[in-house]
C-alpha cells in the first residue's frame, strides 16, 4: 500500500513541475514586434557584411546610406525638401568632416569633404616673421578663406557648395596626384572640382566641370563664383606687410591693374578677367583660368586699424566671378599659384604672373626689369646678400659718375659766369625781360649752356627713384641678415623703445640713421657751389635760404620716414650718398680745375658766339615777342 502511494504522489508532482514550466515558457514567447525588428537587425548587419566584403574586394555597388535600408528612405525624402538633387550627397559615407591631404616639396594642401575646398595651404620652405620663428608660412588655415558655387536649381532653390558635402577619391598618374571631389546628385551626375599637384611646383592644377545636372541646375544665367580671403600678417613690419598686400589682376589685352590697398569698401568691376591675384608682400594666391571670365567685381578692405599694434589680419579680401555654362554644364579649367611673390620664381610660370610685383611704370620698371634684377641677381648668386647690395650701389654709382661730373662741371661754370650775370641784374634792375635776353646772350658768348646742370641730375633722378621700387619688392633679401641687421627686406632695430613716436614708430633703425648723416655731408658739401651757380632771380625765392633749411629737412625726412622701411633700402641709400660724396670730393679737387674753366669762358667771349640750340632758340624769340608787346602797349 505505501509503495502505490509514492508512485501516485511522484506522477503528480511530476505533471505539476511540467506544468509550470510549459506556463513560463509560454509567458517569455517573444512578441510579434521583437520577432520583426530582430529579424530587421539581422538583415542589416548581413547588409552591412556583404557591403563590407564588396568595399574590401572594390567591387562597385552603391555605399550602405544609400541603399533601400528601413529609415534611409525617409531621411533622402527630408533632405530632399532642403537639398533637392543634391540630398544624394548627404546620403554618402564621405558626408561628414573630414579632409584629404597632398602636398609635394614646396607646398602643402588640405581639402575638406564639406565645401570640397582648400582649408589649408601651407608653404613648406619659408617661415613666418623671423627665421628662427620655427612657424610656416600659412596661407589658409583656420577658415580664413573660402571658396563658394551659389547653386541655383530648377526647383528654384539656392544652395551654396560650401555648405554641402564633396566625395573625394585621391589617385596617381605618374609622380603627379590627382585629388577629384564630386559632389553628387545621383551616382552620375555630379559637380567636380578636379585638384593636380605636380612634383616640386607651386602651381595646382584646379578644373571645375558638371556632368548631368542640366535637370538639376538652372542653366538660365551663369552661376557665381565666390573666392575670398582674410590675409595673414608673415612679416616683422605690420606697416611695411600692409601697405604691399593688394588686389592685382590680368583682364582684357594683358591690361593689368589693381584694387586701391587704402581704406574700407574698395572696388573694381573689370572684365574679361584672366587671373585674380590676391597678394601679400611677399606671398601671393593666384586663381588663373583658362577662359576669362566675363565680368568680375572685386574688394579689398583694410583690417589694419592702428600699425603699432600688432595683428594678425592685414586685409580682407573678395573676387566675384560668373562661371558661364556651355550646353548646359560648367567646364573650366584652371590653376591655382600658392607661393612666394617672387620676381624670377613667377615670371618662369610664363602666365604674366610677375606683372603683380610692383617695379613701378614707364621707365622705372624699365630700369628694375632689365638693370637691377639682372645686376643684382647677378650679384647675390655668388657672395651674400649685404655685400652684395654694396657692391650693386657702387656699380650703379661708378656708372652714373660720368653724369655726377657733367653736373658738378655745370655748376662749376655757372660759379665763373656769376660776377657777370649779377652785373647786368643791377643793369637791367628796372627792365627783368631785358635782363633775361642779355643773360642768355652772355650764356651763349661764353659757351655755357644754364641747362647743362638739370639734365644730369633728370637722368639720375629715374634710377633713385626705381631702388625705391625694387628693394621692398626684392624677395631675395627676406630673412637673410647683414651685420646687425637680422632681415634686409625689414627694418634693421637695434633698439626697442617704450613708448611711440608718431610717423617714427616705437623702435630705432640704424641704417637710416646712417644714410641721414651721409645726405647731411653730401647736401652741405654741394650746397655752396649750387648757390654761387644759381643766382637768384627776381621775382623768385631766395634759393641760398631754401637751401640752408633742406640741409637739415632732407636728413629728417630720411630718418622718419625710412625708420620703418627695409634695411636692405637704407643701406643703399647710406652707401649711396657716401659714394657720391667720394667722387664729388675727387671731382671738385682733382678733376675741375675752377681757373681753368674761367680762362676758357673768357676765351670764348672773345670768339663769335656759337650757334644757338633750337631751344634756346625759341626762348629768345618769345622773349622778343614779349618785348615787342610789352613796347606796344606802353605806346598805346
């Protein structure tokens, strides 16, 4: 009996445990929904795999986004309503912030995906400020500049391309590198910027074409191109870097021009523009295109609000240009310059690109193209650049010594023929018109010519003028040190003052303190010979008075104004005046003997007077005319 109710007890408590764990069972079933979105997890992370493979194989299948997965269907119908076509792009993995890098031996450039443009370019040989600085010269970086397509679409939207996201794919062709960023609104239509850097050159191939966007852009009127740029300061001189960063251009019949460097709001609209240069002092980005562009408007803004502050910006500048379509697609191709503002370096490019340094018009750029650059390049190819300078100021000075001497003959004649000519002033004292024809008759009796000495000094005046022109523009001579100066292309300080001196500025400069005392020497050894030659005329100012007090002007003037300018300037103008007062010294006593040119002059009054120059000529006629009608209207 016990044995029947144990079996029967156990059978019992077995059902029950069966029971209650069928009932749990059941109870942690998983719903309908956990069923489906388990079953969806499982696809997507098969989709992901297979998509995986294809990439690590390259075979060519749409990206992840932008297949039919659950939710990416509703997101490309939200882009859409803000992008249109161009949603696509914002569907690709490349849509996000990252960059592409290429860079050969001189520069080196940073592409970002989001606006496919260059956020970085960075010159790898120059350094900025010093040379010891141990800071790149940067052109662009931390979003100073940018580069903009206003996008207008045949659903009437206008987008900018800045604002959306390029894919790029970097390739090789040779030793060159070919970046392309394609920003897409389906897998074959796509606006493209093409990127081409070379080995060793500054020089970057820039194409922009579309390629089956003529249903998704409006082709009605071109599209606009916005390139600006905030300018870094790289040099010590905040004024000196300021005042040579402009906007320069080639339009039309290779015209050339530029944007006014002064003030706030500047603007010109040429056409037919061939390159945009927005250059620095010594840097400069160029954008050269194959095609010009018809129109144009650019702007230049000066950011330099006080010049003994330091800063970082110099100017702000902008280029507007109409990219035109061509059946309905952009296609143009062209270049992009990112390097030194340096004469020889741009002229190799052949493209005019050298027309941007300012050697000055006429026939001072003459004078720095073919004299000064090809002389002093000479030069500083074979010893430093100090004495380089030194020994190009005494060819140049020794060449125009010929020239000193006419000058300084002149004046020494004039000396002689003074005594007389102040005989017939007291004259002739009530009659000045008569006064002057006997004057020009004693000059031509004599066989002096009054001209002689302002003819010499015209001829020497264009190639003063021209060293102004080419020391501040001479790229060669940045960062490279001579004695205590540690940068030519600067201003040479050997003291740092604590406080500002209104146009001197808040350091003091040795070299010009130098080339002042030499211009005192040499303008108060000359002054006395030009007064004795220039006797003064009535009606005229007091010359010897005026001459005193340029003695002392001229030397100021050259303190103040050269305290911030180049070493390199002020060192040519000190060797220079203390040259020419060398060969002044040699000329006045041991060249021109004064008692010599007097017997001469009294030998010619003597002779029959030579025959005047058409010149004179002509200005003894009008004299006569005037004589003639001043007697006329007394008889009347």
């Amino acid at each position: 009996m016990e044995e029947k109710k144990f079996d029967l007890n156990s059978i019992i408590g077995f059902v029950l445990i069966f029971g209650i764990l069928i009932w749990i069972m059941y109870q942690n079933q998983p719903s309908d929904k956990e069923i489906a979105a388990e079953k969806a997890k499982k696809e997507l992370v098969a989709k992901q795999e297979a998509q995986a493979k294809a990439d690590k194989t390259k075979t060519a299948v749409l990206p992840v986004a932008a297949t039919a997965v659950p939710g990416d269907t509703l997101q490309l119908a939200k882009l859409q309503k803000t992008l249109g076509g161009f949603a696509y792009s914002a569907t690709l993995p490349s849509a996000k912030e990252s960059f592409t890098t290429i860079e050969n031996e001189k520069i080196k450039l940073k592409i970002a995906n989001k606006g496919g443009y260059i956020v970085e370019a960075t010159l790898k040989e120059f350094k900025k400020f010093s040379a010891n600085s141990g800071q790149l010269v940067e052109l662009i970086k931390d979003n100073n500049s940018n580069l903009n397509i206003q996008l207008l679409t045949t659903d009437n939207r206008t987008l900018n391309s800045k604002d959306l996201y390029f894919e790029p794919t970097l390739t090789k062709i040779g030793a060159d590198q070919i970046l392309t960023m394609r920003l897409k609104a389906g897998a074959n239509e796509f606006l493209e910027y093409k990127y081409i850097l070379k080995p060793n050159d500054y020089l970057v191939g820039f194409d922009i074409r579309s390629q089956g966007l003529n249903k998704v852009l409006n082709a009605a009127k071109p599209l606009d191109l916005v390139w600006d740029l905030k300018t870094y300061r790289n040099e010590k001189s905040v004024a000196y870097d300021n005042r040579f960063t402009e906007v320069k251009y080639e339009y039309g019949d290779e015209k050339f021009s530029s944007v006014s460097n002064h003030g706030q709001g500047k603007e010109e609209t040429p056409e037919k523009l061939k390159y945009i240069a927005f250059k620095q002092h010594f840097f400069s980005s160029i954008l050269l295109t194959d095609k010009p562009f018809e129109t144009s408007k650019l702007q230049s803004d000066d950011l330099v609000k006080d010049e003994k502050i330091d800063t970082v910006f110099t100017k702000q500048f902008k280029a507007t240009v109409p990219l035109a379509f061509s059946n309905g697609e952009i296609d143009y191709k062209m270049s992009w310059y990112f390097g030194p503002s340096d004469y020889k370096v741009l002229k190799s490019y052949d493209k005019n690109f050298e027309k941007i340094i300012p050697l000055g018009w006429g026939i001072f750029g003459w004078i720095n193209k073919w004299i000064f650059i090809p002389l002093f390049g000479f030069l500083s190819s074979y010893i430093a650049y100090g004495i380089a300078i030194i020994i190009f100021t005494i060819i140049i000075k020794l060449a125009m010594s010929p020239i000193t001497y006419k000058s300084f003959l002149s004046q020494a004649k004039m000396k002689v023929l003074r005594p007389d000519i102040t005989e017939l002033g007291e004259k002739y004292k009530k009659d000045p018109m008569k006064k002057q024809q006997e004057t020009m008759k004693l000059y031509n009796k004599a066989g002096v010519n009054p001209m002689a000495g302002c003819i010499p000094a015209l001829i020497q005046l264009p190639f003063m003028y021209a060293s102004f022109q080419f020391f501040p523009s001479a790229f060669e001579l940045r960062q490279k040190s001579f004695l205590w100066a540690d940068d030519l292309s600067s201003f040479d300080s050997v003291v740092k003052l604590p406080f500002h001196i209104p146009l001197y500025g808040d350091h003091i400069s040795l070299f010009p303190i130098l080339a002042a005392v030499a211009i005192f020497f040499y303008m108060k050894m000359t002054s006395g010979d030009q007064q004795m030659a220039a006797p003064q005329q009535e009606g005229m100012p007091d010359m010897a008075k005026m001459m005193k007090i340029m003695i002392y002007v001229s030397p100021l003037m050259m303190l103040i104004f050269f305290n911030s300018y180049g070493a390199g300037l002020s060192l040519y103008n000190f060797i220079s005046n203390l040259i020419t007062i060398g060969i002044m010294f040699v000329i006045k006593n041991y060249i021109v003997d004064s008692n010599k040119i007097h017997a001469q002059i009294q030998e010619n009054k003597l002779k029959e007077p030579k025959k005047q120059s058409k010149f004179q000529q002509r200005l003894q006629d009008v004299m006569e005319q005037q004589e003639a009608a001043k007697a006329q209207n007394k008889k009347k």
